[in-house]
C-alpha cells in the first residue's frame, strides 16, 4: 500500500477544496482501511465548498471532506472479526461512541458526542479512509455502485419515511431537492397511497412527476391547503415529510397534514422560526418527529430491501458520475442547479493502487 | 321536572356571568338530561368570566358556561340504551360530530366539528344540562363526587401522561397549575421513575413536593439544564409534560429531554412562538406530541383505574367547595391565586329538583 | 316499500338453503334499511350451507343468511343522522354493543358481545337488510360495486396486513384462499418488500403468483424452511400471515419467521393444536397477533384507500356473478373448488323495488 | 494476577458440580476479565447440577457454570475503550455475534448465534470471568451488591414487564418463582394498577402479597377466571405474565385476559403444548410476545433506574448469601425450597487476590 494518497481538502478557512497529497489514514486494532471508489457530493459538502456561515461555525480546518462513499477493503485491524480485505462496503459516516444511554439502546445515530466524517473528522473525498469497525455496511452484490455511493442520504429519505410510517396513507412532501425526491419512490415502495410534491422549483417537480408523485404544486399556488384537503376527503394528509427546512414550507406543511397525523421534520431551518404551536400542533394532536441521520442500521437494512426489490429507481436523480479530479465542475454544476446527484470516481481516474 | 332551572350564564359581551332562571333543556332521541350536583371551574372558565381576548374571539354569548361537572341522570331520549334515569354520571365535554375519520377511528378527541359545552354550547354551570348519550360517562361507585366533578382536567393530565408515556422513565413538567399537579402522581402512579416540576410560583413548586415531585426549580434559576441534566445521568430527562403554554418553557423544557426523547405539549402560548426547530427538535431527534382533550374513553377508563387503586390523592388541590351561587367569590379567590380546584355545588344550594 | 322480500334463509337444521318470502326487517330510530344490490360468498356461508358441525354449533335457524353485500339505503330511522335514504353504502357485519370497554376505546371488532349478521341474526342474502345507523359504510363513487360487495373479506385481508406492518418487510403467507389471495396484492400495495405463498393447491399457487407473489411454493415441498431462509438472507421472513387454520401450517410458518419478527393469526384451527411454544414463539421473541374481523373503520378507510390507488386489481379472484336465484349452483361451485369468489346479484333479477 | 483460580466446575455428565483449580481466562483486545464477587444461583443452574434432560441435551461439559454476577475489572484488552481496571461491572451473559441483522438493529438478546456463560461456554461461578466489552455494564454506585448480582434474572421480569406495557393496566402473573416474585414489585413501580398472582405454592403467594400483589390466587382454586373478571368490571386483566412455562398456567392465563389484552410469555414449557389457538388468542385479538433474556441494554438502563428510585425491594426474595464454598448446601436449600434467591460470594471466602 502507498505511503501517500491524493483527497480533496479544505485547506485553510476559505472557499473551495484542493487536490492534495496527503498520507494514508492509519489505524487502530478496531479500525477499517477503506479504498474508496464512488463518493457523491451532498448540500453539506456544498456549504464547506462555499464556505457559508454555518460551515465556518462547525468545521476545523485542514480537513479532508465527503461522507457518502462506497469502496473495498484495504486492510483491517488486529480486532476486526466481521470484514475482510477485498469486500466491498460502504459505511455509515456518523462516528458514534457506542458507549453512552442512546448508543448502548440502539439509538447510535443520537449519540450526543457523534463525529460526522468529511464534516467533524477526515472524510470520504480521498483513496483511502478509516472508519470504525462498527460503522462498516457489507454491500450486497446486487446493490450497483453509484446506489451503494449514496446509501447516505438515500438512507435520510428512507429513515423519514419509516419514522413517519406511509403504509396506505397520504403523503405530502415539502422539499424536493435530492432527499426529497428520493423520497417519493421510496414512500411510494414503502406503501404509501398517494404521494405529493410541492417545491419552489417547476424543474424539481418535473421531476418529482418522473418519480412518481401523484401531483406537484408549486408553493406559491395559491389556496394550496384546500387543494390537498381537496384531494383527501377534506382532512388533509395523513404524513407530512418535511425536507426543505424552509419555515414557510414548515407552517404550510403542518397546515396541511389532518388532525392526529404525523409530520417528520428533516429539513434544517437555518434560524429560529416563529411558529404558531397552538393551531399547528397542539389542537391538531399532530404528532411531530425530529429526524437525523439513519439509523444503524435498521434503514441500511431496508435501504437495501428497497434496493433489491427493485422497486425504486434512482438513475434519474443521479445526473452525472464524474473523475474526482473534476470536482471544482461538480460544484460549479450542482452551485447552477444543472446537476440533482453527482457521484465522483476516485478509482477509474486513479493509477495509484 | 321543573321547565326552569338556575343557571350562571354569560349574557353578553362583558366580563362577569348572571345567575338567571332559564329553561330546562330539550333533548332528542340520543340526549341524556343530566342533574348536575358538582361542577369545577376551569382557566378556560376564568378566560371567559374575565372576558379577555380569547373569549371575545371565541364565545359567543348568551351562552351557559363551565364544562366540569358530575350528576345524575335526570331523563333519557327514546332511543337511549346504555344509561338509566337515575344514574351517577359525568360527561365528556367534547360533543363530536361522530361521523368523521377522526371520529370513526377512535380519534373522536381530534374531530374538527368538535362543539365544547360551556365554550361553544350550553354548558355545566347549572342545575341540568343535556348531552348527547355517547359523551355520557357512568361513574364508578368508588370515584368520589370531587373526583367525578373534575375528571375531565384529571383526564387532560392522565392524557398527556400517557400519550407521552412515563413507564420507568424521568420526566420533567413545566408549569404546575392545576393540571400540571395533576400530573404529579399520575405520573408516579402511571410508572415514572423520577418526577421534576418548574414552574415560576414557589408556592405552587411546593404544593408539587407535596404531591410526589423528586425535586421542584424555580423557572428563574440559573443553569436549569445542566441541573437537570446532572440529575439524570447527564442524559436529561427522558420526557417533558409541558403545561405552561409559555414560549420559555417551552424553549427550556426542550432542552432538558434527552436526544431521542419525548415531549407532550398541553399548555397552549396564546401567540406564535418563536423556536429553534433544528436544535431543540430536530437535531435531537424528539417525538414532540401535540395534546389536546382527553380520548375517548381510554382516558376515563384509565382516570377511573387511578382513583380506584387508590393511588392519586388530589385532596390537596380540590382547595374549595361552595355553593354555586359563590360563583363570584370562587372567580375572585381564582384570580388572586387563593385556590387551586375549586368545585362549585349544584345540588345542595337548591331546592328545585 | 314492499311488505315482503326475497330472501336466502337457513329454514332449519339440515343442509342448505331455500329461496324464500320473508317480511322486510323493521328499524328503530337508529337503524337504516338497505336494499341489498350485491353480496359475496364467504366460507362461512359454505359452512352453514353444508350444516357442519361449526355451524350446528352456532347457528339457530331459521336464519336470514349472508353478511358480505353493498346497496342503497331504502329506509332511516327517526334518530339516523349521517346516512340518507337513496346512498349507496356497505357495512360492517360485526353489531357491536357500543357500550363496552372494548367498543368504547376503539377497539368495538373485539366487543364480547357481538352478533354478526347471517350468523347471529339475520343476514345479507336478502332484497334488504337492516343494521345499525353505526355500521353504515358510506361508499366512495369509485369503489365498483363489486369490490364493494367484498369489503368484509378484503377488509380482513386489509386488517392482517396492516396489524403486522409489512413495509419494507418481508413476507410469508401461509394459505392462499380467498382472502390469503386478497392479501398478496395488499401487502404488496401497503409496501411489502417481497411476498411468498405457501398452500397445498397448486392453482391456488398460480393464481398467487398472478396477483404478485414473489414467489409461491407447496406447503408439501421438502426443505421449505431452508428455501425460505435462503431467500432472506438465512435470517427468515420479518412476518407471517397466516390464513390457512392449519395445524401444519401454522408450525411451519412460524419456522420461517425470523427471530423477533411477526406472526399474524387470522385462519381458525377447527381444534386445540400441539405448539412447541417454546422453540416457535418463546425462544424467537415473536409478537403474535390474532386477529378478528376488522377494526371499525380504521380498516375500511385502508381498504378504500387502496382500491382509489388503483394498486389493487381483485379481477382475478372474483370469478363469478350470478343472479342470487342460482344460489345452489354457487355453492356448488365453491364446493368443487371451481371458483373463488362468487358475487350473487339481488338488484338484477329481482323486479319487486 | 494469579495465573490458576478456584471454579465450580461440571466435569463431566453426571449429577453436581466440583471446586477446581483451573487457568484464569485468557483475554483477547475486545475483552474484559471480571473478578467475580457475587453470583447468583439461577433455575438454569439447577437444572444443569441435577444433570436432567435438558441439561444433558444443552450442555457440553467440562464448564464453569453460572451467569448472574457482579465483580470489579481486572485486566482489559488492548482495544477496550469503556471500561477500566478497578470498576464496579456486572455484564449481560448472552454473548451475541454482534454482526447479524437482529444484532445490527437492536435486537441483539435475540441473535441467532448467541452463547450464554454458564452454559454454552464458562460462566460466573469462579474467582475470574472473561467476558467481551460490549457485555459489560458499569454499576452505579446506588446498587446493592446484592441487587447487581442479580441483574440478570431481574433484568427479565423487567424485560416482560416493559414489553408487555403495564401503565395504568390490571395484570395477572401466572407463575411466582423468583422472577414472577421479582416481576411483582417491578409491575407496581412500572406503573400497573392491579397486580394479581397465581401459582400452586402458598408459601409463594405469601410473599407475593409481601411483595406488592393486589390478590393472589392458588391455581387450583375452581371459577378462577370468573374471580379475575370480577376484579376487572367483567373484562379480564389488560396483561398476563406467564412466568411458570406450565401448560395448564398458560390456558388459566389466556382465558383471563380481555379481549384485545396482551400476554408476555417467559415461562418455557418443557415440551410442546396442546393449545386451543382460535378461543385463547385469534377470536380474542391477543397479542401475545415471545420473552427471552433482557434487551441490551434498555432494559439494564431500566432496571438500574428502578432500583435507584427506591420503588423496588427485593430484600425478601434474596434468602441467602452464601459462600460458594458452600455450594452443595445452597443447591440442597434450592431443591427442598427453602431458598428464593441465593447468592454465593466469591470474594469473602477467597484470599487469592
């Protein structure tokens, strides 16, 4: 194995990344080598790109960043018992400590002292990256690469549909970037009834058709509660999945789910937002569901079940696998709006091993 | 049966209410006509007599008021079944409209058509009052008349108690009026493992020692969260009752549950609130459950095996019984803070029936 | 209104049915009169039309039989408020007292006291029907009235499915009759990441894998444990539906589900069985569920819910429609195994409405 | 550290165990060696000193016998994070694999691949244990030693307890050795309303009423279930812990539950079971849950909790503290029932560390 490997690192606080060479993560007795292969490029990875308020709050630089990969092993440590060199893996990027109330009561994605990697320690955007034991997803033969690269945020869109539980009910979704819309084949294989999108964006909801939603609004329309009221017997939906962290989104998401339904909130409000707790939730018997991260593994699990049952279909949302070398392009793409998911290849480029 | 009854009424738009003879009311084919004997004056009842902004919204006078009450069975429509002439009774206030989903799936509590006697229809503060026989409530020879009278507040603290769940678990309660005390040892009873009560009156923290509450905090201390959390393994607490209604509150008692952890939201802030969804709740992965009313009946049932097993004793909030022609001294001992529960009595003051 | 009607009734202890003039059922002030249109044959009928010794057991003739149907309403008692004369409606054939513990906390399917029609009282197979205001399923426009006619078998098809959660689940049923066919395509629709079916008939198993089952085996296949494994895993199915009755069946099934997975009970043992409780259930950590009838109206809202999506296609089971005077051919049929389900016609052939 | 230990030892397969010296365990990077103090002697341990059949079909011997302990940290291995030389530790004696689905999604007390100390490899009842860090549990200093030595067993009443859900509900305890005497105090702090016992032992049922039991029943007393039903408004108990594995128990059990009631199944029959399926569980919409182990490590958490709010008090079940020198007699007073809990001290009577 190279002493040296090249990763996309933020250098110094300031926008973009550069290619650098820097040297191969070690590891510990309970540590695995991953040799990576595909990574995509989440909104997380945008706002460390640009540089923005929230990223200069959280993240220490030099630092190599992403989080959603896949790979093979490379190598393992002296404890390691259930993987072997060669197998191909993805992982969970949450590093949870395992041994604190919620990590030791199968609420590991909650740990209160959880590192995110590419975020809060060395990330994914590299040749090669350590990971805890622990955090390693075996891939099924069956799962394709580019799928197996984004089980990440897939799984974000999976967990909120499982949290909210969709089996025969309606369901609106406030939000269709990429989570969003990977949502909609993923509430659709979960068993939802009806399914609907509603974004700011007229290209999103195109799209969010293609994937299967029953219908799409544009947030702006007008009477919009009574349209989906309109569309389920008069009470309103049964779920809302929230993923566009926007408050007005939020009060129009909760306006909409009927009295005693369920609203999972994944989406991240950049500040404070003033809500009207009486009307929206409380009167309403709403039943409200913070949701962060997967859970591990649960959603890995389903993730996969979905995948293999080949009931969801995610080419549309993958709009381009590009070398990593490009990868000023990928965030000039995704900055545009040109692109949904960009997957990088850190093999097919690589000479290095 | 006398065609006029006592009864304290809201004759038009002013604070205050009038003693005033008024008809007996009518009933149809699925009514009861219940004789009520003992009635509790509520918030809401307070809301009203003051004629503050809410009422002025919300009621419109004339209108009989007060919605807490127990009674005998006075008459029964023609196609009554289920309850007799004569028998000891409560009702629940929530008149549903019983055809709805919400209706028709056990969620009756949640109907949008929902009509509140007292509120938005003639209420309990007189001599008879008609509901209809799905609201009536067969009282248990066990449950005394006190208790029966104020089984509708009780069933709001039992409700929120059991929709949060507190089975071997660390609760929180912010804000201890007469339902946040209330919940004290029904959360005790129903399983908690350790009870905290904040609210911002020292006398009502210690009414709430008195009534099982591990520890009481005035809402002004400095460093609550830690406090709490130091209580609790450094976790924080595995549930908060919130039943203030103020934004504050609110904020704190957020913080204090655990990640991964449940809050149930009774107390209704009168405005929006502004919040920090992504910290307190998201982030967090909370459950957060808007409450309100009480189900029906799994409340009453589960209100009526906590009296009878003996293990709620709220003898020390049932502060007052008078006479209901007091009515004006209970509102004024009400508002000086001078009483918890007071219970208005409807039988022993009258010579009419 | 005509004084008689037609009607199919068990006239006395001995196999079959007679044709027969029988006066219209009367209502109370909160009953309503159906004009039956359609009515499926269950097996439940085929017992009491063969006089086996279930149905010598529990059948007091002379019975009005029949309890799947859909029609308009004809009549409304005086206290009837959410149905009109003229509305096209099925109904729940399970007549709770509405006065329990059980009925009283949503849960009125399991009511101690329940008389089922053309079981307990009189039935469906009839030009009209009276039932409860209560029991009134108000049909949704898009509901054709042959599905209509067999709300009460999809519904138990609907209520298992749903009791065991099966989204992004894996499962087995055990027994593909009527309603083991009905619950392929539900559990398909409500997101069942794959279906098997196990039965001793071979066409039944092909009419499985027409209606989605992922795949099918006979319940005599050697090695079906192990097949089972294999294809989840080596871990098993997450749950077993299981619809047979069968002693057999019942044990193999439970074999197949994973550990800490589901077992939903709905197919009746005609007798005790041996059950190595500790080995299937005990050791595994299972959650077995029984399950009864359907869940008023939770389950009905479900199963229109699914056929508005247009994801369930029930062509394939409902073999036949016959006017109701060809009531001994059915049963015939049904008892050669010729048909699945035989929808009679009491509109059509009849002149006397 | 000594490099041989004193152990009780089956040797081969006949009746008894014999004190040996034996190697202290050897550790490998993920464990942890326990110096054992307290240990308590289990039913399982019993079975395996008697040599009986299922002894002889589950055991391999040689084995050091014995699973529920307490001890302080010896030695740890080179990846061990959590847990240092010196602390206080009891541990979960169910080793699971870690690596499979069940163990992946919190279920691990059910992994398929489980071994058990004490029983599939060498258990507690020496001076050293080796355990892997994932198993040990870091006592509070609140807990008894006593207490800590007995997690194990009081970790299942705890577990059948919290997941058969007993809040505010009427529960029957079929079966009172010493986990459903220790189920007792456990349901009350839990929350449950009503507590009844039933077992075929008087002197049980005695300390069952010491212990906290509303009633206690022998269960041979005739018109049983009519006695239950007439302590629950006619209804049954809400929940049902069968602790007794006995078949005639479990029949007594289930028909004493109501309809849509939920029975915890721990007891384990020696041998199938003739069950009648339809009457017990399916008409009656049962739910009825497999038990097995503890829930690692909720119900650790849970138990902890319980016994340091004070609710419970197991100073009447545990008879004995013996030195396990003294092991032949503490197994004498267990066969004669003459014991509830023995626990042996490996600490006082040892002067080898």
């Amino acid at each position: 194995m190279a002493a040296a490997m090249k990763a996309l690192v933020k250098p110094a606080g300031e926008p973009g990344f550069v290619l650098a060479d820097v040297p191969i993560p070690a590891i510990g007795p309970t540590d695995v080598l991953i040799r990576v292969e595909k990574a995509g490029i989440c909104g997380t990875d945008q706002h460390i790109y640009a540089w923005d308020n929230w990223a200069q709050a959280r993240v220490k630089p030099p630092l190599i960043v992403g989080h959603e990969f896949m790979g093979r092993v490379a190598a393992v440590g002296d404890a390691v018992r259930s993987v072997k060199v060669g197998e191909r893996v993805s992982a969970e990027g949450h590093i949870a400590d395992l041994t604190c109330l919620l990590c030791r009561t199968g609420q590991a994605h909650l740990c209160e002292r959880v590192e995110i990697i590419g975020v809060d320690r060395d990330g994914a955007f590299a040749e090669y990256i350590a990971v805890p034991e622990y955090n390693v997803w075996r891939l099924d033969p069956a799962i394709p690469d580019e799928y197996a690269a984004i089980f990440d945020p897939l799984g974000n869109a999976v967990h909120t549909v499982m949290a909210a539980g969709v089996s025969i009910k309606s369901v609106v979704i406030t939000g269709v970037g990429s989570i969003g819309l990977m949502a909609i084949p993923v509430a659709r294989a979960a068993g939802a009834a009806s399914v609907y999108a509603i974004d700011v964006n007229p290209a999103k909801l195109a799209l969010a058709t293609h994937l299967g939603a029953d219908a799409t609004f544009l947030a702006t329309q007008s009477g919009l509660v009574d349209e989906i009221k309109a569309r389920t017997n008069g009470d309103g939906v049964d779920v809302l999945l929230e993923m566009s962290g926007s408050a007005a989104a939020i009060d129009l998401g909760l306006q909409m789910v009927r009295n005693g339904g369920t609203a999972a909130l994944l989406g991240i409000p950049g500040d404070s937002i003033n809500l009207n707790l009486a009307e929206r939730i409380i009167f309403k018997g709403l039943t409200v569901l913070g949701i962060n991260g997967r859970r591990m593994f649960e959603t890995w699990y389903q993730t996969q079940a979905l995948v293999k049952s080949g009931r969801i279909d995610l080419s549309s949302i993958i709009t381009h696998v590009l070398p990593y070398t490009q990868f000023d392009r990928a965030f000039e793409l995704m900055r545009k709006g040109e692109a949904a998911k960009i997957v990088l290849d850190f093999k097919g480029e690589s000479g290095s091993s």
